[in-house]
C-alpha cells in the first residue's frame, strides 16, 4: 500500500481534464505478477498483458500506471495523449532500454545503436541518410513482383494445407534483400536456412525482458549462451559480409541503381558530415532485418487469416481487384495498386486489430502533463498501440468486429487520426510505411487473384497469437 501510494502521488492531478486525484496505478501484486508474466515472455506479448491490465485496472482517462519489469511504464491509450506523444520527439525521446550496451546484455549486442533506437542530432544524421533509399519506391516494384510471383508459384505447387507464416516470411526477407541491401538471399529457394535460423533463434530471445532486467545471466556458462553467442557470431559475420560487398561495388564503380545499403556505405567513401562507420553500418542492417520483413509477414499472415474468416471480405477485394485491373491482372502497376479503396480500407481494419508493433516507448525529457495529470521528467511513457486500436472508446461497441467499412465515406472522417498507428506517427514514424503498404496490396492482389482461402476448422480464434514462428496452414484452392 505504502508503495502503491508512493507511486500515486509522483502522478497527481493537475488540471480540469483529469478526471481523479492521481493516476490510476495497477496493485503492486499485480504488478509483481505482470512482471514475472512479462519476464518469460517475448516482448511481443507484452502489449496484451497491459492492456489486460488496463481494462481490469484503468480508469477511462485512457492512461494508468503499469510496470516494464521493475520500470514504472505511464502506458497511454488516450489519442490526443498520443499524438502529443508522437509529435513531440525532443519532449518525448525514444526509452533508453534497448540502449543499455554497458550491461552488454542480449537485445544490446543484437540490435545495437540503429536509427530506430538513438536520439538527436545522431538520429538525424542516420535518418538523412537513409531516408532517400525510400524516395521512389517504384524503383523496387519489380523485386516486390517477382518474390511475390514466386511465392503463390510456390503454394501452387504445394499439395495440401500452406503453412503460412514461415513461407512469408521468406518472401518478404528476399524482397527486402533485393531492394534494400541489395543481395538475392533465395530464402524461398531454402538457401537462407542457415542465417533466418540464427536470426530467429536471437529475436525469440534477445528480447526476453529477463536478459535486459538481469544481464548477468548471458555471461553463465550455460548451453543456451554458447548457442546465442554462436548465432550472433555467425549472423554477424554474414552482415559484415554483405557490407564488404558493398565497399567493394563502390571500389568497383559498378554503375547500378543503389540500395540502403549502398547509400549508408557511399558515406564512409566520400567526404561528407554524415559519414557513418561499419559498426553504425551493421547496426542499421540489422535494424533493416527486424523492422522491414517480419512485421510485414505478420501483418500478411493476419490478413490471410482475416479473409479465411470473413468470405464476404473476401469476395468485395476479389471483385475490386478485377474490376481495377480491368479482367487482366497482367495490367497491374504501382499506380493502379493506388486505385483501390477497399482494399486500403482492409488493410488499415487488419493492422488495427493485429497492429505487429505495439508498445514505442518514451521516456520525457522534462516534468510534463498529460491528460491532466502531471508526470515527471525521466518517466518511462508508453503509447499502448495495441491499446489505442482495441479502445471502445475510440471506436464504439464494435471494436472487436473486423468491419473494413469503418474506413470508408463518413464514417472513417470520425475517427481520431491517433487512434490508428500502426507504423506509429510524428518525426519517428515509421521510415518503411509505404514500402510495406506496396508489399501488402500487390501480394494481396495477385494471391486472391488466384486463390481462394479457406481456414481449417481449427483454426478460427488466432487473434492475438501469430508470429512468424508459429504454424499457421490455410487451404487454398485455385479460382477457376
Ligand atoms: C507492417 C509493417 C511495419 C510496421 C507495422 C512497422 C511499424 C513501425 C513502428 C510502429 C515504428 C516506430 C516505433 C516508434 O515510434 O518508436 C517503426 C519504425 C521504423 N520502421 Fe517500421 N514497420 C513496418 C515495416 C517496416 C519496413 C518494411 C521497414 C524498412 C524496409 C521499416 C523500417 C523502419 C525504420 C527504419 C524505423 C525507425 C524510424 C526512426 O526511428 O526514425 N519498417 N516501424
């Protein structure tokens, strides 16, 4: 109790717009049991554990007290609060967690110090650089077309249920080895095998909250930290090749179009303020790894899952796709992708209810005040993703209904532009919004074109437990 009161009274009210006294904060007991839930679970999974804990314990300012292991975690489900949040990234700078390389723990020495991660004129630097990588994104369409081409050649070939995930997912790590890095991985062609299985074996673990609250555990000589640290060397090896690659390409004065890659590697050769060296350079690619191909394979997998339930979905995208493409999906282009609203409006419903990241965190750079109640510098401040979706607040008694229409007309011009951020929002959205948007709409094109898809009988509640590791086989059959 005494605790509790401590912690309420940092967070007290201090204008009209509160509506209690203090923040609402979650019971030490259920904080302590939330923590230890937290501690074996994948980060991922975190997001839903708060948000259980917001609808058992918040009130509806839209914002409580939570727990990141022993961080107290301000966790913000409020849109305004949000976009407050969003906008301001000098107030709200990214929470240092995954910064903590003194302790040398596992998320540290696999993510490293990206642009996704840093802050200030550093961040600004890398994001100068990397951002025209993604200025003329039609540059990459016929990468995205041939991979894309390549999978539905693939489940054509298959006999049986498509064990979805894992195939998407190499899908999407070729399209972004050929347009961002610049290398055909053949990860659907099975010759990637080597380094996704370290790369997996490192994302379901690196970020286990018990290696960042207790990084002393990574230095026991136990099996699992020989096995990580030979993954991490083998993944590493493999980065640092491909940027050899690159210094080489440069050296050689090959004269194709250039990659992320290409870009980031050009600084270190030419005079310039930005020069950024390999270890920033390593740091990014891997950044490039996490953040450009499973959220995107996730977010497919979801989506094929959402048309396997909803047949009547299914049948509106089929028609619109034919309709748009004129009869021939021959005559699809980046363009005619454009055209298509219903299929907009399904992409945005699937990423509300199944949004891949969830939890951006903060930390407030001085004493703010948020939804009236005032939250002192050096808070850890999270807008809950998953939480701002999920909110009948914010969309109404049918929250949990997958209804692509509310995107639509009228009715879409009513909801919050911060109750939707799935690639967040403000000066840290994120950079592969639109790159990912592309991947979506033309795999979706071209699949339903061919196939219809039909779930199995078990599998009609996945709502929150997909990832890319997880088995997940649909039935297709081939339109006539
Ligand atoms: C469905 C797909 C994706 C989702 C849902 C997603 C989501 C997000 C979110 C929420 C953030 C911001 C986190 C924050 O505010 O703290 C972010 C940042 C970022 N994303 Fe994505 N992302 C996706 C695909 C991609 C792709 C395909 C790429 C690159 C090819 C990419 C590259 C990045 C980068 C570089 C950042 C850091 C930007 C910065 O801090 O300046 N993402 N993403």
């Amino acid at each position: 109790t005494l605790i509790n009161h401590n912690v309420r009274s940092k967070f007290k009210r201090v204008d009209n717009k509160a509506k209690h006294d203090t923040l609402e904060t979650v019971g030490i007991l259920t904080a302590f049991l939330n923590m230890l839930k937290q501690f074996f679970a994948d980060i991922r999974f975190m997001a839903f554990c708060e948000f259980e804990l917001y609808q058992k314990h918040g009130k509806d300012d839209g914002i409580f007290v939570s727990y990141l292991g022993f961080i107290e975690n301000v966790v913000v489900i409020n849109p305004e609060a949000i976009k407050t949040i969003m906008l301001h990234s000098i107030t709200y700078p990214k929470y240092p967690l995954l910064l903590s390389s003194a302790f040398g723990d596992y998320a540290s020495s696999f993510f490293g110090s990206n642009l996704a991660v840093i802050d200030g004129v550093e961040w600004r630097k890398q994001r100068h650089v990397i951002n025209p990588a993604f200025y003329n994104l039609a540059k990459f369409y016929p990468a995205f077309e041939e991979h894309v081409d390549k999978f539905i050649k693939n489940v054509e070939h298959q006999k049986g249920p498509v064990n979805v995930p894992k195939n998407l997912a190499n899908m999407t790590v070729d399209i972004l080895g050929k347009t961002v890095l610049g290398q055909d991985f053949g990860a659907q062609d099975d010759k990637l095998n080597a380094i996704i299985d370290s790369y997996y074996f490192m994302m379901g673990n690196a970020f286990r909250p018990l290696y960042t609250v207790l990084p002393f555990l990574t230095k026991l000589p136990t099996k699992f930290n020989k096995d990580f640290n030979q993954h991490l060397n083998s993944f590493d090896d493999f980065i640092y090749d491909l940027i050899q690659k690159a210094h080489d390409k440069y050296k050689n004065g090959v004269d194709e179009q250039e990659t992320l890659l290409d870009l980031m590697v050009k600084t270190q050769h030419e005079d310039s303020e930005s020069k950024l060296d390999d270890k920033v350079l390593r740091d990014n690619t891997v950044l490039f790894f996490v953040a450009g191909h499973e959220t995107t394979a996730v977010t497919l997998a979801f989506q094929l899952y959402r048309l396997g339930l909803h047949s009547e979905v299914q049948q509106k995208l089929y028609e619109e796709i034919i309709d748009v493409v004129n009869g021939d999906i021959e005559n699809l282009s980046l363009d005619l992708l454009q055209e298509m609203d219903y299929m907009d409006a399904f992409i945005k419903e699937s990423m509300r209810l199944h949004p891949p990241a969830q939890l951006p965190g903060r930390i407030t750079a001085q004493d703010v005040t948020l939804c009236g109640y005032r939250i002192p510098k050096g808070t850890m401040v999270t807008p809950s993703i998953y939480g701002v979706h999920h909110s009948d607040v914010y969309y109404g008694q049918d929250v949990k209904q997958f209804r692509p229409e509310r995107w639509l007309g009228e009715e879409a011009k009513k909801i919050h532009r911060f109750a939707h951020i799935p690639f967040s929002a403000g000066p840290r959205v994120c950079l592969g919004n639109n790159f990912s948007l592309i991947e979506q709409k033309l795999f979706l094109s071209k699949f339903l074109h061919k196939f219809i898809v039909k779930l199995q009988p078990d599998q009609i509640n996945l709502e929150r437990a997909l990832d890319v590791n997880k088995d997940f086989a649909i039935n297709v059959s081939t339109r006539q």
